[in-house]
C-alpha cells in the first residue's frame, strides 16, 4: 500500500486527462495555491453536492488566488456531461485507470459496502502551496459545508 503524502509533502506532478482532450498537473499551477479535489464518482448524489458546492465557490477561491480541480476516474465524456448537467464551474479532470494520481496518492483503494469488495476513490481533498507542498489533507471528507471549510483554509494560508 502506497504511504499517503502528507502536510509538507511535495504533491506529486502526475497528469491528469481534461474533459477537453488536453491535460492538467499540479506543477502547471505552480505559483498559486491549488485545491485538488477528489471524488468516486460524476452524477453521484455526495460527488454532485460536492462538486456544486466547489462551484458555487469558484469565484471566491479565484479572489484568494486559488485553483479548483475535481478529479475521478470517469471518463472525459462522462464529465462533459456532468458539467453540462449541473452547471459546474471548478474544471475536472479525469484519473488514469492504473497507476494514476490516485494510486500515487493512496487513496484508489479496496473498499467495502452491502459485503461487496471493489476498487473505489476515498474522497480526499489536498490544498497545495504557491510551493507545490500540500498545505492541509481533508481525508474521507463529509461533503455537508467541505467547500466552505478548504475556503477558509485557502484564505488562511493567505
């Protein structure tokens, strides 16, 4: 099992596919506080609250001089529609299916629910530094007020 990085840790620089055919990584942020956001799964009822919370935040983290960057395993398809759907405005990106972002992470892992085991994303979110080091890990996050909390935590890190 990968050893989970941790405050002070260097966020890895591995890229992520985006919903437009290019591609995103920490390092092309370098200079301004990121906010990687990480979630099982698009159209899912916690994964969508979560993502229209971030969204709804988008332009308050842009005014402390923070990205947003949701990430899954879905496909660019799968958040283009997404997007569509429900209006979002923080950018998403799409994890390899091995040994992704993720994987490096830690947080792909066995999961159990109903006594069925399976491979699933541990919703993580990492606030990262001007410095590419990861300022603060919110770990298995609760979505009711998370958007709210990493906002505070961003304008914190000022």
């Amino acid at each position: 099992m990968t050893t989970r990085p941790a405050a002070g840790d260097t966020f890895p620089d591995i890229a992520l596919e985006t919903p437009e055919g290019g591609s995103v990584k920490a390092s092309d942020f370098a200079g301004r506080k990121l906010v990687v956001f990480f979630y099982p799964k698009d159209n899912t009822p916690g994964c969508t609250t979560e993502n229209i919370d971030f969204s709804a935040l988008q332009d308050q983290f842009e005014a402390t001089g923070t990205a947003l960057l949701g990430v899954s395993k879905d496909s660019a398809k799968r958040h283009l529609n997404f997007i569509a759907k429900h209006d979002l405005k923080a950018p998403l990106a799409t994890d390899a299916e091995e040994n992704g972002l993720s994987d490096a992470l830690g947080i792909w892992t066995e999961k159990q629910n109903y006594g069925r085991t399976y491979m699933g994303m541990v919703r993580t979110t990492y606030l990262i530094g001007p410095d590419g080091k990861i300022a603060r890990v919110w770990d298995k996050v609760k979505v009711k007020d998370h958007a709210q909390q990493v906002l505070d935590a961003a304008k914190a890190l000022g």
